[in-house]
C-alpha cells in the first residue's frame, strides 16, 4: 500500500512538473498613458504620430523603488517595441524595478520632438514617483541604438529635473560624426544637411561631464550596423570624467539582439546588466 501511494505521488509530482513547463508564463500586467495630455511641447511633422508609455509595476512587496524609462530603438524612423521594450518588463520587475517604455515620436529631422518626449517621460515617472512606489532620486534611462543616442542625449544634455539617476546603453549610437555614426539615425534626426555645430552638440562623448549619470554599457564586436566605437568612445569619455561605468564587448551577436533568447551571450548579458544594478 505504502508502495502504491508512493509511485502515485510520483506520478502526480511528474505530471504538475509537466503541466507548469508547458503553462504560458503569466503576462505583465501593465498600464498606458498618453505623454502629452495637452499640446506637446514640441510639434512634430507627422501629427497622427504621437508619444505614449507604457508602464509596468512590481507588486507592492517586491518593488526596490527603482524604475527605468526605456527608449526602443530603430534608427528614429520606426520603434522596435517589442524586442527593446517590452519584452524587457518581466527582467527589470522580477528585480522589483518598475519599467515605463517609451514610444517616442519620430524626428524628421527635428532633434527636439524625441528629445522633447523622453525629457517629458523622465519628468512623468517623478511626478508619480509616490503613487507608482518609485523613488524620485533612483529612475535611470535606458536605450538601444538610436534610442540609445536618445538615452544618453538626456543623460548628457538634461536639465536636473530630467537629468537620470543611471543609463544603460545597449549598442547605442552616441555620437553624430558622419565618419563614426549610424547614417540612417544622423539624417532621421539631424537631417540630411546638418551644420557641423549640431553635430557636435549631439554627439554625446563630447558632451560628457562629472555630473554625466553613471553607465551600462553592451554591444557585440562584430556590430557592423552601428561601429563598436560610438559605445567605447563614450566609455572612455565617462572613465576620463570619473564617471563610474561598465564597458561589455560580446564576441559576436552583430546588432539589435536586444532581449533575445537567441543572442549567443543573452544569459551572460542579464547576469552582467543584474551585477551591476545591484553595484549601487
């Protein structure tokens, strides 16, 4: 008898063993807002174009009060957010971090409509720091590609109310030389006939300072789409300023893995970005 019931709790454990590994895993529950409840600061040429957030929250027990305003990337022609946005909720909340991706309106060749919207994200999350279980003084940004030329354009270039506590920059592109940039990035948000003083304005290791907001950096070595040498060039620029900051060089893996399974390194980026989020 006592064998029977043994080999049945085995069968029963194997089966809900079974069962859990073929469940979908529970979706992240989340919220939308509208960026501009009024007129945007800035108007943008495609006018149906328009800005939003999406915002994901820890529960109430897990929640560190850290939160990140995530910037997709996609070469300030398109938004990839799925990939760079919010397939990277359940990572940042499972860590008690409260995730609020951005869907920032395109350019056309007037840097100040995204710029205009991620300023306003940063400002949205403060105002509703106590409300969301956020602490005001600990929101970071994050991009990726363009957006992350975006992300560090705030952490360069952003007033302190918008000024983030920390960026993390994935393959990003940082500066706005025409030798070193992502063409496609520089004539979507400069233009086609930039002047050399906007090029340098937003090229963001020439604007780094001591105040520049500490940095995770990652981009594979192989990454022919946006050169290695935006992301190392702006390590060196924060290392010059004291800035603390973390340079990851994956072997392979090109551009855009994003939050991927099948980026080669996918396990080994999370362990390196989880360390370094709990370094501070």
């Amino acid at each position: 008898m006592f064998v029977c019931m043994k080999t049945g709790l085995r069968k029963l454990l194997f089966m809900t063993a079974i069962l859990s590994f073929f469940t979908p895993a529970r979706s992240q529950e989340y919220f939308d807002i509208d960026l501009w409840a009024g007129a945007p600061k800035v108007r943008s040429v495609d006018l149906n174009d328009t800005a939003k957030v999406r915002v994901f929250l820890p529960g109430k027990g897990e929640a560190t009060g850290r939160a990140v305003v995530i910037c997709p990337g996609g070469g300030y022609s398109h938004l990839s957010m799925e990939n760079e946005g919010y397939d990277w909720a359940a990572f940042f909340n499972n860590m008690g971090i409260a995730v609020i991706v951005l869907k920032y309106r395109m350019p056309n060749g007037d840097s100040e409509v995204p710029i205009s919207d991620a300023e306003q994200a940063m400002r949205l999350v403060r105002q509703n720091a106590a409300s969301w279980n956020i602490k005001a003084n600990d929101v970071g940004i994050m991009g990726f590609s363009a957006g992350g030329h975006l992300a560090s354009t705030i952490a360069t270039h952003g007033a302190k109310d918008v000024l983030p506590d920390f960026q993390i920059l994935f393959y990003p592109v940082i500066t706005m030389n025409p030798d070193i940039t992502h063409s496609g990035s520089h004539d979507n948000f400069l233009g086609k006939n930039a002047k050399k003083k906007e090029e340098t304005l937003y090229s963001n290791d020439l604007q780094v300072s001591r105040i520049t907001p500490r940095a995770f950096i990652a981009l594979s070595d192989d990454d022919h789409a946006v050169l290695p040498a935006n992301g190392v060039n702006y390590y060196i620029e924060l290392y010059r300023n004291d800035v603390p900051a973390t340079l990851h060089v994956y072997p392979s893996g090109g551009h855009g893995w994003g939050n991927r399974e099948s980026f080669k390194y996918h396990n080994e980026m999370q362990l390196d970005l989880k360390a370094w989020l709990r370094s501070f």
